[in-house]
C-alpha cells in the first residue's frame, strides 16, 4: 500500500536537488546573463533537460523490467518515447526547426507529461510521487523563467 508520509531516502534528495542545478544555472545566464552567453545557455538549458528526459525513460523502463509480471509494451514503449521526444527537441533546435519558445514549451510540456505518468502510476516506491513532483516542479520553475524570456526576446 502506498502511503503519502513515506520518506525519501537521502540519497534520492541529493541526487535530486543537484539534477536541478544545472536547470536553474542555465536558465540564470539566459534569463540574466551577459548577451554573449544567452545562446550558449538555451543550449546547454535543451542539453540537460534532453539528458534529463532521457533518465527519467531509463528509470521508467527500470521500473517496468523489475516487476515480478512479465513487461509491458505499452509501459516500454512509452519509456521510450521520453527520450525520443528529448531528442527531437534537440535535433529540432539543432537544424534551426524550432524557435527558443518552441524548444523550452516542448521540455515544459514533456516534463509534465512524464510526471503526470508519474504520480499516477502505482508502481515503484511508495515515495516516489511526492518525489517526482518537488523535483519536477523545480525543473518546471526553471523552464517557466527561459520560457517567459524566450517569449519577450
């Protein structure tokens, strides 16, 4: 039975808290940094946040091959999809297909979708949505603040 007081190990804090720092560092220099390194932090903003889908599949997957039934298509398949999206997002970027809007509202998008497959799913350790959703809320806050400079820019 799941249970929402259950306590996240330190370790998963820790690691956690240090996944977000690249987000929010990133998202500094291009919301507040010199002109120069703007492009260089959306950059590296769509870097981590692909890096960061891309675990998140892996841990999704994880979890699907772990269980005592045997896997699920759909929940493979769906693991797959994180990165892939987190790819084509960068790809996009990388050709000159989508615009800094385009590139930032799509990992916003992503991450949220992958965090509401979180939080509802009933596998895993009972403290894993609360988890996920404090740490998807701080790579959220991070994407909103490139968001709202990319749409003034």
């Amino acid at each position: 039975m799941r249970q929402a007081s259950a306590r996240v190990p330190a370790p998963a804090w820790t690691l956690g808290l240090v996944s977000l720092a690249p987000f929010y560092v990133s998202a500094a220099i291009y919301c507040y940094g010199p002109e120069r390194l703007k492009a260089i932090a959306l950059v590296a903003l769509v870097g981590w946040s692909t890096a960061m889908l891309s675990y998140l599949g892996g841990v999704r997957a994880g979890l699907e091959l772990g269980q005592d039934h045997p896997p699920r298509w759909t929940g493979l398949i769906l693991s797959l999809l994180t990165p892939i999206a987190g790819f084509g997002l960068l790809f996009g970027a990388a050709l000159g297909r989508f615009n800094a809007v385009w590139q930032v509202s799509g990992f916003l998008t992503a991450f949220l979708l992958v965090w509401l497959w979180d939080v509802r799913d009933i596998e895993g350790p009972a403290w894993r949505p609360r988890y996920r959703t404090l740490i998807t809320a701080g790579a959220a806050i991070a994407l909103a603040f490139a968001l709202e400079q990319a749409l003034s820019m």
